[in-house]
C-alpha cells in the first residue's frame, strides 16, 4: 500500500498539474533572488520552457543540462554546496537566460499551520523593538500567498527577501524567531518559507489519498465540493473551495512547493481540531507523513508548538477538548524525528494569540537542535511524564527529561495535579518533588488510581525543570474522553 500511495502521490505532483507550454524558460517562484537553498544536497530547482527546450543551469563551476518534457516542466538539481553565498545562478534556454541573484546556502525550513503561526512580527510581544533590530542579510524569508485548490497545483505566488525591519513586520513570528535563534547557533544562512492560514483544521493540510484510505478520516471527504459546484451548501457568501475544505491547503500552498529541498519543518496548529481531539491521534501523524512521502527526503525532521494555555481557568478539575489535543499531539511523537515545544505556560486566558512568540520559537529551536542537529547536550524538553507507582494514598511520578532536576517555578507548593479514585472523580492534590520524583496525594481519594497534571483549557502549571523548561501535561489513566465519538 505504501508503495501504491507514494507512487500516487507522485502522480498528483506530475500528471495532475496542466500542462504547460512556453516560449520562454521560466521559474517558480520559488527560485527568485534572494532565495536560500539546502545546503549539503542536490537541491531541486524546475520550471517551465517550450515542449523538449534544452535547459542549462549554472551554478558557480558547476554546469547542468536537463530537457523540458512534453508537458514544458523540467527539473534540475544543483549542488552539493555549503554553506555561504552570495551566489548567482543562470538558467539559459533557446531564447533567453533568467539570473537569479544574492542565492545563499543554508538551512531551509518550511513554517506552517493555523493562525498562531501566520501571527505576524508586528503583533508580537516587544513588536517595536524585535522590528527595529530585525536586519539580518542571512536571514531570507519567503511567504506563499493563500489558496485552496480542488487538485494539487504548483502555481504559486511569492517572493523571497532579506530579512529587514522593512520585510520582517508581516512574516511570521513564530517562523522568525525560530530561525533567528537558529542562526544565532549555527551561524549559517536560513531560508524560511511560510505557508500558513488562521483559523484551518489538518486536514485541509493533507492530500487525499492519506484522507481517504483511512476510515476514521475519510468521512471528512464528504465536505468536499462536488465537481462544478461553485459555493459551499447553504452558505453562498463563501466560495467551494477555502481553507477549511480538506485537502485544500495541501493543494494549494505544499504541493507547489513540495520537492524544494528542506532541513525540516515547524507547526503550529491544532485549535480548528480541538473539539475533535481524538480524531487528531490519527490525522496529524497522517498529515505528518504524507508531508514525508511526498517531499522524498524521508523522515525529515518535523517539530510543533503544542497548544498554549488559553480560556477562563476551572476551579475544580475536570474534562477538556483542549487537554485532548495536546495528548494527541504529544502521542505523534511516536513518529520518528519530532518533536514538541511546549507553550503550557505562555498563553494568555482571554486570547488565542499570544503574543509571546520568542520563546516558542526558541524552544522550537532547542527541538532542532536536539533532534536534527545533533546537539545532545542541549536541553529540548520539559520534564516529561514517565511512570507512576501507588503505595497507600501516595502516589510516586517518575519523569524523564529533568534537565538538572525538577523545581518549581514559583517556589510554592507544586500546582496542577489532580488525582482520582476508582469512581473516577479528580480531586486537586497535593505534590511536593523529592529528587526526581513528585509524591502526589488528596486527603480526598484513599486509594488514587489515576493521576493528571495540567489537564485543562488553561490549567495552573508550575514543575519545571532546571533548564526553566516547563513540564508537559499528562494522564495516567486512558479512561474515555469528551472527544471520543466526534468525528
């Protein structure tokens, strides 16, 4: 079967798309000057030129000849090249020659998801100052314009730039202070290409062929436009095709730029899909890997912010669609080569944007680090849930990632820990650390069977480790949740 969907995957990126035919040789715009291409790799570069037109590509020294297809489109790659620049590229036909000036090689992430990640600088915390001091020429930022597509496409449009206090005001904040902090630790060239739209569930952001092969997702499909229809039912003030319709977005803003050549990807999303939530333990590694499948680079290295504290906090423990999520997508980092950035402790209650984007661009960050770049001696996690042994009333939970050991971040008693007992009603407990351990109980619950922690919309949270890293929220037990049956 994988073999089967790759091989259709390919398909949807090739014999889908119209074919087209040109006078002249043309580029993506994608490859435009000021771009950034993968460092280390024979990076892709296409375009279109007449029907069997001979293409050259020069590169520096290096010199390639590819043949436009019958269809126009021809493909090429360049390299391998470190890191550095400026470089400039030419790519000559029968008829003319297209320069491609100030190319850099570097590391090129892709930043994608709902509307936490399209946030831009200028509404960011400190905006004035970050926008002010935001000239870096090593620094090149791309911004794929918005668009659902019934099929995919590689139509697009956009333009690089360097990063400027002119540029940087509507890029994402997220995609930028993510690829700031990478420069800063690898002092290389970083390309960042935003493609994002508030407010979109996953599955807008995956191809069909993932949706509809999987029979807990494929009833999503059942929202997709019948053919030559031009307005949703029941709602003529919005068009067929938007960025809530599955397998739009995927469409529309990743098939085009699928097969530029990347180190990786950052995400943030997963609100559109909280209500949801258990729906999203499938979807999001589905979406995951069809990304994988379709650039052909393998187990690229994928890392996503999970959702932040936001609304009214609760006074007792209890249920929540958000607390759900944030499970599934700590349960997809079962996939190879991913990783999390927490934000539990950076929302704000009456706002889901907020406006504190530095730090999860920066723990997004310490994840690259860790997991593609090789550095094992940085700390890219909060304290993570490992086991739980009862004895009496007490219960003891053991965590794994407590860089330097556990604290609490405000000095006082351990906040966010409720327990429960066979009937399943949580109380607030009591939690005190005792070396890397926390020792939780209620006066409430004789015998504990169940332990959470920060397991609520906005839940209070304050065990960190010593890296100032915050613990992420978990369950002990897998009793069902409220978003069990919504599809």
């Amino acid at each position: 079967m994988r073999v089967r969907r790759a091989w259709m995957l390919v398909c949807a990126s090739v014999s889908l798309f119209p074919a087209v035919a040109s006078a002249e040789v043309k580029l993506s715009p994608l490859f435009g000057d000021n771009m950034v291409l993968q460092r280390n790799v024979r990076a892709a570069i296409w375009g279109v030129a007449s029907p069997g037109e001979s293409v050259t590509i020069v590169t520096g020294p290096r010199k390639v000849v590819v043949r436009a297809g019958d269809d126009g489109r021809w493909e090429a790659r360049v390299g391998p090249f470190p890191a550095g620049g400026p470089h400039t590229i030419t790519v000559s036909g029968q008829s003319n020659t297209v320069t491609i000036n100030n190319v850099m090689f570097g590391e090129v992430w892709i930043a994608s998801g709902q509307s936490n990640m399209e946030w831009p600088v200028a509404g960011s915390r400190n905006a004035e100052y970050e926008i002010k001091n935001a000239t870096n020429p090593a620094i090149r930022l791309f911004k794929v314009a918005k668009a659902s597509r019934p099929e995919p496409t590689r139509e697009l449009s956009g333009s690089w730039s360097v990063c400027s206090p002119e540029s940087v005001p509507g890029f994402s904040a997220v995609a930028y202070f993510f690829g700031r902090a990478l420069f800063r630790r690898l002092q290389v060239p970083i390309g960042l290409i935003q493609t994002a739209w508030g407010g979109t569930p996953a599955e807008s952001w995956t191809a069909r062929s993932w949706l509809e092969t999987d029979p807990d997702l494929s009833p999503m499909l059942a929202r997709i436009p019948a053919p030559g229809q031009t307005v949703k039912p029941n709602d003529p003030s919005k068009p067929a095709w938007d960025g809530w319709t599955p397998t739009g977005l995927y469409n529309g803003m990743i098939a085009p730029i699928v097969r530029y050549s990347i180190a990786g990807a950052i995400w943030y999303q997963g609100e559109s899909n909280a209500s949801r939530a258990y729906q999203y333990r499938k979807l999001f590694p589905a979406m995951i890997k069809c990304w994988r499948e379709a650039w052909g680079q393998g187990d690229f290295p994928f890392l996503w912010v999970q959702l932040a504290n936001f609304m009214k906090r609760q006074p007792e423990p209890g249920d929540s669609a958000w607390a759900e999520l944030r499970e599934a997508q700590t349960m997809t980092l079962s996939l190879p080569h991913t990783g999390q950035a927490l934000a539990i402790d950076i929302g704000e209650a009456n706002d889901i944007h907020p406006r504190n984007k530095q730090d999860v661009g920066i723990r997004l960050c310490l994840a690259a680090q860790y997991i593609h770049y090789g550095d094992r001696d940085v700390v890219a996690s909060g304290p993570t849930y490992k086991a739980m042994t009862v004895s009496g009333s007490k219960v003891t939970i053991t965590f794994t990632n407590i860089g330097g050991g556990l604290v609490s971040k405000d000095g006082l008693p351990l906040s966010g820990f409720a327990v429960a007992g066979p009937d399943r009603k949580f109380h607030w407990a009591q939690a005190r650390i005792s070396g890397s351990t926390v020792i939780v109980s209620s006066d409430a619950v004789e015998n504990p069977v169940a332990v959470r922690y920060a397991w609520a919309d906005n839940p209070p949270a304050t065990l960190y480790n010593a890296a100032g890293l915050p613990a992420g929220p978990f369950r002990t037990d897998d009793w069902p949740g409220i978003t069990v049956n919504n599809r």
